[in-house]
C-alpha cells in the first residue's frame, strides 16, 4: 500500500503557510494519516542546511545542492516511509520551489535541476501539488504586512519574484494533472472552500481507482 504524497507551493507571500494550518485537521476528518514536513528542512540535517540555506550568502551550485542534499534527507527519513505506511505526506515546498527558485529566480541551469532530481528522487513526485499564486504586487504587500526580518530569498527583487511566479505557472501549464493552481487573491475562506472543493473531488479520485 502507498500513501498520498501532496505538496504546496507558492511565491512568498502567497498565503501558502496560513493554509497550511487547517490542512492537517482537515485530512483527518476525511480519515487520513497525515505527516508533515518542509523543504528546505524537515529533518534534524535539513533544519540545520535550511538555516545556511537562508541566511548564508552561497553560490549558485551550492544552494541547488543544498536544497536536494536537505531533500535527500527529508525523502529517506520521513517522506518515504510515511508514504510506505499508507499515510497521506503534506510537504511545504519540494521540487517545484528549486525549479520555480533557482531555476526561475536565479536563472540556474534547470538541466543540472533535472540530473538532481532524477538522481534523489529516482521518479518518486507528487501525487498533487497545490499552487498558491497571486501578483507580485499582492505577495510584496502580504510579506510588507509580517513586519518580521526578512530572510536571504525574501529580501531579492521584484523581477527575481516576477520569474519565480512565472516558473511556476508555466511548470502548472505544462502538467496539469498535478497541479491544483490557487487564485490566492481571494479572501481567506473562499480559497479555503476552493481548495477544499479540488482536495476532496482528488481524494474521491484516488480512492475510487484502487477500489
Ligand atoms: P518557506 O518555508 O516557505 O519560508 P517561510 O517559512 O519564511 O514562509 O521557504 C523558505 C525559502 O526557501 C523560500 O523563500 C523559498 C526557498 N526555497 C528555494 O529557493 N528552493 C527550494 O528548493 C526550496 C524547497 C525552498
């Protein structure tokens, strides 16, 4: 038996961790184990490469490897056997964010992106992939609004978060079976009910084809 393996994605600012707190209830009400992680971090290693990760300055070569080195850990420790178990696996950021991040962001050569991947992932991916998305304009004022001391990817420009999100959409374009794209704009509630309405038509789905 395999689990559910649900990411969520999205620029910062995009409402992505606000969601992320009703989720777990959620799925447990519809009868499903959840565990959760994040990337980059996850794991006792993860954690420790996530705070270099943010808030190192590094090359480019090193935060890709970094991010999958942080993943490596993450897929052994908790995703894989989570997913072994039969349970449902809610992930805060995976492949998509290196892709959409560096790839789209930093302008890292995505064909190294896709010898990492194949190499730690070895074809294990999402089930489905939640994206949170909304302008640039929206998620510079949400991340205006937290006040907090921004972190190394949150400090980068407008142009750096503009490719971002359009890694994004065009990765959601071109495998759309996957990924449930959010218009996060909404008030809180309606994105709520949207994403509720798509989580349970994709968990009526998946129970119907191993019955
Ligand atoms: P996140 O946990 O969403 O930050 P926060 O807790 O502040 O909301 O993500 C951390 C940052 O890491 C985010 O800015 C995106 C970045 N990131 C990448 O650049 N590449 C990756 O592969 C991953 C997983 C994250």
């Amino acid at each position: 038996m395999s689990g559910l393996f649900i990411t969520l994605e999205g620029v910062d600012g995009a409402g992505k961790s606000s969601h992320m707190q009703w989720l777990p209830d959620f799925f447990a009400q519809q009868g499903l184990e959840v565990v959760m992680t994040r990337e980059p971090g996850g794991t006792p290693v993860g954690e420790k490469l996530r705070e270099i990760l943010l808030h190192e300055s590094m090359s480019q070569e090193t935060e890709a490897l970094l991010m999958f080195a942080s993943r490596q850990e993450n897929l052994n420790r908790v995703i894989k056997p989570a997913l072994a178990a039969g349970k449902l696996l809610l992930c805060d950021r995976f492949t998509d964010s290196t892709y959409a991040y560096q790839g789209g962001g930093r302008h890292f050569d995505t064909g190294k992106i896709a010898a990492l991947e194949n190499w730690v992932q070895a074809g294990l991916n999402p089930d489905l992939t939640l994206l949170f998305d909304v302008p640039l304009a929206v998620s510079r004022e949400r991340l205006g609004r937290h006040g907090a001391s921004l972190d190394r990817f949150e400090q980068e420009n407008d142009t750096f978060f503009e490719a971002v999100r359009n890694a994004y959409l065009q990765r959601a374009a071109n495998d759309p079976a996957r990924f449930m794209v959010v218009d996060s704009t909404q008030p809180f509630d309606q994105v709520k009910e949207f994403v509720e309405a798509g989580l349970l038509k994709f968990i009526r789905q998946r129970i119907n084809a191993h019955t």
